[in-house]
C-alpha cells in the first residue's frame, strides 16, 4: 500500500468534518473571541481553510520560511465572509488531495524544513508533515472552533461520535 492509498482515507473524512464545522461558522461573530489572547472566531476559521494548502506546500517544496530574513511577515488570509471562507477551503482541499494521491512513496519520505527567519525549526519526513503538521494541527483548531461555536450557542456538528446537538455520526 502507498502512502497515498494509506491517508486519502483518512485525509477525506478530516476534511469533511472540518467542512461541516466551518458551515457553522455564524454571520455577524467575526470578531467574537472567548478571551483576549485567542484569536477572533473568523481568524481561526480562516486558519482552518488554510490548513490543507500546507499539504501543497510540503510535497511542492523541500522546505518553508515562515518569517524569510529581510521580508515583511505574511499577512494571514482572513476571510471577508463565510462563502468566501467556504471556498478558500474548498479550494486548498482539492488541491491538497490532488498532490498528495499523486505524489510517489520516495518523493514523500523526503525530509521537508520549517524555517522561521532562515533557521530550520523542524525537519522531518514529508508524510510526517501531512500528519502532523497539517492533519493533526487541523484537528486541533477544529476543535478550538467547536468550543467557540459552543459559546455562541450554535449547535456543534457530530464528527468522531455524537455531539450534545447531533446524535448521529455523519
């Protein structure tokens, strides 16, 4: 079995329960947060759409600066409504998929490099990344979102398992 045959699976149904939580994400509360340390609820719905393209950007490149010596810091995407939110996710999504069910066993066991101002902050394997960095981190703040949701009183989807407004699964 390839590493594709091996995560697609999963990498689908990842992407479909975030989808289902960010189609939640309610009109109006961009800028609501539960504490003035965390991000804005439009923020982190933002930084879930662009999640997948992190998959993109490990198998397209050996390496990543976040923050490159001497350039300003990238601006984040923050979306300006829930259909463009919608879309910037859907797009990422597809594009992801597509490389990675394409992308040869020797090509993603290659090492991929996180960099911050020109120094490697973490090398691994590429498949790592994709589930680590990219599934992994999306489940994280996946759930934040759940929480945020929660707060505001809008029913949480059911993903792994019911939710305390969903009692079915899918």
């Amino acid at each position: 079995m390839t590493f594709s045959q091996a995560i697609l699976p999963e990498f689908d149904q990842e992407m479909a329960h975030t989808r289902k939580t960010l189609e939640r994400v309610p009109e109006g509360k961009d800028d609501w947060k539960p504490h003035p340390k965390s991000m804005s609820m439009m923020r982190l719905a933002s930084h879930l759409s662009q999640l997948p393209h992190w998959a993109v950007e490990t198998i397209r490149r050996e390496e990543l600066d976040v923050m490159p010596p001497g350039s300003e810091p990238p601006k984040p995407f923050l979306a300006a409504s829930n259909q463009e939110l919608l879309a910037e996710f859907e797009k990422n999504v597809a594009e992801a998929r597509a490389l990675i069910e394409g992308v040869t066993d020797e090509e993603i066991a290659k090492p991929w490099s996180l960099l911050v101002g020109g120094k490697a902050v973490m090398t691994m394997p590429r498949a790592a990344v994709i589930r680590g960095v990219v599934m992994n981190h999306m489940i994280h703040h996946r759930a934040q979102l759940g929480v945020y949701l929660r707060m505001n009183d809008v029913p949480v989807p059911s993903v792994y398992g019911p939710s305390a407004d969903e009692n079915r699964m899918f």
